[in-house]
C-alpha cells in the first residue's frame, strides 16, 4: 500500500473537479465519498443534490474564516493511497477506516480531542482512495504536518500488516523514481509496454556496463538510437547530459529529455564516471572501431571469465568492508545488464527482468568504494566485446555455468542487504535470484541432458566404482546424490576429470566444501558446475574416455584451489539453492 502525499495548491474546487470526474482517460469509475472529517459531509458522487462547490466550501470553511493576509498560500493537502496489483479489492468500509488512520497518523486530523482539519476521502477505482483536506485547523492553526509522507508510510506498513495485505518494504530513498501517471497513460496510449522513462532508464544502464570513458558511454548511447544533448561549463568540461527517445515527444511535437540523475541517482555523470575513473589507466578505453572477438576470446571465454570473477566476489559480499562490497554489488548489475544483452533467445526475457529487479538492489546508502570490483567490471566488458552467445555447445554450457554462479552472488547480495537493514533492496535481490532460477533452469537443461546421456553410457564397472568413491568422499551426501537424476552428469564429469589426470576424490571433497549441500535442491547439479570449473574441463561435455584404472598410471594431481576462507562454509548459497 503506497500513499503519495503532496501539497497540491490553493483551489480545492480544481482536486475535487478531478476527483469526482471521469480522469485524463475516463478512468475514473463511481466516484463518491468513502469517509470525512465529521462522518456526515455531503458527497456530489452519489448525491444528485450536492454539488462540487458544496464540499469545497464546507472544507475551506476554516480557511475563509481567517483573515485574508493570515490565509496560507497553499492550503490543499492531497494523499492518494494505493493497494499492491496483488491484494484483494478493500470495501468501502476497509477504505474509510484506512483513509481515518492515515490523516490521523499524519497529523491532519489527530483525533483524542486535538482540533484537526477538515478533510473528505474520494475512491474513484478499486485499488485506491484520495485524500483532500485543508490545512487549517478548526481553530485557526496550521496542522502539525511535519513529515506527514514518511508517517503516511509508517502507518501503511500497520495497515497491510493488519488487513493482511501485501507489505512493502520501507524505502530509504535511494530508490529510482517511478514513472509518473501521465507517464503511464502515454505509454499506454502509444501501445508501448514499458514508459519512456523505464526504457531510457535500461538503456543507459546497458551504456554503461564496461565502459570506461565518457567517449565509450555516450558512443554506446548514440548506437543504441538515443537523442542525447550534453551540458557543459564555460570551459568546455563536461557536467551532465540528458537523453530522449525520438519518438517521445511532447505537446509541441519536442523530445522528451530526462537527465541521467533523473533517471536513477547513479546514472548522473559524476557517478557514472566513478565506475571507471579507479582503473582507466590500467585498462585504456578502446578504439570506436574496435571489433567483436570470437574464438578464444569469444562469448564462451567471457562466460568462464565471468563465473570466476563473480565466484571470488561471492568471498567479498559475505566477508568484505561494505564499501567495497556496495561496489561489488553494483558492479553485479553491469554483470546482469551484460549477460541479459548477449545471451540467447530462450533465457534473454528472465535475465533482463533479473537485470531490472536488481537495479534497485545495486543502490543504498553504503556508499560504493569502486576500483576493488574491477574484476566485475572487466568481465562485464568481455561479455559485451564477446558478443552473441549462443544456447548450445560451450555457449550454451557456460551461460548456465555463469548464472549458476551469480545465483549466489545475488542471493549473498540479499543477505547483506538483511543484514543492514536495506530491506527494499534485499527485496529486489531475492526477486533477481528467481529470475535467474529459471534462466539457470533453461541453460542448463541441453548441456546437463548431454552430460546425463554420457553418464548413461559409462560402463557399469566405472559406474560402480564411482558409487563407491562417492560414498568414500561425500558419505553424508552419497545418498541423496545417487538418487537424483543429475547422478549420471556428476558421473560423467568425474569420469571426463579423472580421465583428464585428476584426483575424483579430491575433486569431490572440494566441491562440496565450497557451500552447504545439505538442502540443496539439486546436490548434484551443484557439483558438476563446480568440479567442471576446479578441474577446468570445457563447461560443455566433451567425449567422455573412461580413466585408465593401471596401478601403474601417472598419480593423479590433487586441486585444491578454493575461492573461500579457511573454515568458513558458503551460507548464503546454501540458502540460494533450496528452492532450485
């Protein structure tokens, strides 16, 4: 339940006119009274008698019957209170008490016998109701309003929590801002899915994943079909830009342009620049000529680079400062706005959407100290300079592979953010992770399913043997695993491993120590990624030789690289992964 709380002007007649008329889009349906400052006010909805002009002249009484110079020049206090898309439709009565809590919670009507305003509450759609009130006392004093918006909110969260409707997390204002009504209805009118302001707001994000000059940034911009006009000082420095869509225009036929600040807090120039003033001079800005790689720097390469740098940020979320962990964790956005611009059809759509809900979680008040996240934001420069991937072979294989590993990133991300009390941005991570959930669940299925046939074909002799090891290495977890349908890919990468000249059993310890298994929904799936990672075994499943078994074969060569402290499990992935 969202209110919106604002001084609207000085004319009540002009709010009520709207009010009870039928909207910029006819949207407005039965408008009436749901409740008043006395309980009896008269209501022009419902009552053919009564007239807009009536109403507003029995809440401006108190106003007029000061002196004219005592008057405030702005006298109308306007709150609309909305409920989640998801709640169930409130009654009248549900709505009358609401519209009673919220003015006396704000101070506009206080109750308990303290002189309070007169105010009248109009619901004109299902899903919410507005308040109008004028803001003199009846005794002639201005209300004690102070911060009526944030106590709008607090009061809200009692609400939702009573009725049982959905609760929104509380803000802390670092939030993007959301697009306007108007906004809304133009879009609407337009036949676009998302406002101006929501396409822009992606567009720019994508702009600046790995770039690291202002000419790379607005280069980006230009590519992508924005009009874009820069600011800049007398000098000739550049301060700020804006940017529009061409065929957003307004009233006179103009574009559109909403400043980069406008759009998020971080997409101001000074805070772009951030990004990548900490390593521009170890990584030079590339030529505007510069060419998509392919072959072994190509999009399969990237992915790899990118489960490994965001496997040691995993380390940074759960264990770093904060400063640093704000920068990894909004250089996790660039990895998302990446990953969603050059992968496949078929996990595309969730990966964007991962990428949206994450915008809001890669912002708070910990301010992000950048240049430790460089390793992110390299990775995030390869996937775009990597280009296209595709949805099968090493392409396909290491996507799922990459998603895997931001699955726990992500989810660490939300950890932290509990911890600090960050709740909407804990929120926005938890929706980011399942998104990614089912993503990983469609990039992975093809290259699983190859290594399953594999598995299915070892050898009964090597399958046996492979139990027991498993029974050796992981006894608590040997159960579960082996009756899981991903036992024949877990069969088939230890095969391709040990086959390769590593220890299996070494291998296995490893993996699992790297995070919590015990409910994990796939155990198996888990180690797979894992073992194929530590061993360096191409993502997709290559032919599988079964090991030579020779007492007398070279001793395998133990892994033991692990990207976590010495005695501290993955908490926050074994969280992630109950649910997959």
């Amino acid at each position: 339940m969202m209110p919106s709380v604002n001084e609207s002007g000085s004319r009540t007649i002009g709010l009520l006119a709207y009010l009870y008329g039928p909207g910029r889009y006819e949207e407005h349906t039965d408008p009436h009274l749901v409740a008043s400052f006395d309980g009896m006010s008269p209501d022009p909805g419902r009552d053919p008698n009564v007239t807009l002009a009536d109403l507003q002249q029995l809440l401006d009484q108190p106003v007029m019957a000061l002196d004219k110079h005592a008057r405030p020049a702005k006298h109308v206090w306007h709150t609309s209170v909305r409920a989640d898309p998801g709640d169930r439709i409130l009654s009248d009565e549900e709505w009358a008490d609401i519209a009673r809590r919220i003015v006396a919670a704000t101070g506009i009507d206080p109750g308990d016998g303290q002189p309070g305003c007169r105010w009248a509450a109009v619901r004109h759609a299902d899903d919410h109701i507005h308040i109008v009130a004028t803001l003199v006392t009846e005794d002639g004093h201005r209300p004690d309003d102070f911060r009526s918006g944030a106590r709008a909110q607090a009061e809200a969260r009692l609400i939702e929590r009573e009725l049982g409707l959905h609760e929104v997390a509380p803000g802390d204002g670092t939030a993007a801002q959301r697009p306007t009504s108007a906004e809304r209805h133009k879009a609407e009118r337009q036949g676009r899915e998302r406002t101006a302001r929501e396409e822009l707001r992606e567009t720019v994000r994508r702009a600046v994943t790995g770039a690291m000059s202002d000419e790379e940034f607005f280069g980006r911009l230009a590519a992508a079909g924005l009009l874009i006009r820069k600011r800049a000082a007398p000098s000739g420095d550049l301060l700020g830009y804006k940017v529009a869509l061409p065929d957003d225009l307004n009233k006179d036929g103009e574009p559109v342009f909403y400043p980069g600040a406008r759009l998020a807090p971080d997409l101001s120039l000074p805070r772009i620049r951030e990004r990548w003033s900490a390593d521009a001079q170890d990584n030079p800005a590339p030529q505007q000529h510069e060419t998509v790689r392919t072959g072994p720097g190509g999009p399969a390469a990237a992915r790899l680079a990118t489960a490994s740098a965001v496997w040691q940020a995993v380390l940074v979320v759960e264990h770093g400062r904060d400063a640093d962990v704000a920068a990894h964790i909004a250089a996790t956005g660039e990895i998302l706005d990446a990953l969603a611009k050059t992968s496949a059809a078929h996990t595309r759509r969730e990966l964007r959407d991962a990428a949206t809900a994450f915008e809001r979680a890669s912002r708070s008040h910990v301010r992000a100290v950048r240049g430790h996240d460089r390793a992110l934001r390299q990775a995030a420069r390869d996937l775009v300079h990597g280009g296209p991937a595709l949805g099968r072979g090493q392409d396909g294989a290491t996507t799922a592979m990459a998603i895997d590993m931001l699955f726990f990133l992500i989810t660490a991300a939300a950890h932290w953010h509990n911890r600090k009390g960050h709740a909407q941005q804990a929120e926005a991570a938890t929706r980011a992770a399942e998104h990614l959930r089912t993503a990983y669940q469609k990039a992975a299925a093809q290259p699983l399913g190859v290594l399953y046939q594999q598995g299915r074909r070892l050898s009964r002799p090597i399958l046996q043997r492979q139990t027991t090891l498993l029974h050796e290495a992981l006894p608590e977890l040997a159960g579960q695993i082996l009756a899981e349908p991903g036992w024949y890919a877990l069969a088939a990468t230890i095969a391709e491993a040990e086959a390769a000249g590593h220890d299996p059993a070494a291998l296995l310890s490893d993996a699992a120590q790297r995070r919590e298994l015990d409910t994990a929904g796939s155990v198996s799936d888990v180690l797979v990624w894992r073992i194929r990672r530590t061993a360096n075994l191409p993502a997709h499943a290559s032919n599988v030789t079964e090991p030579n078994t020779s007492k007398n074969r070279t001793a395998p060569r133990r892994t033991t690289t692990r990207p976590s402290a010495p005695g501290k499990r993955r908490n926050g992935e074994e969280q992630s992964r109950r649910t997959r």
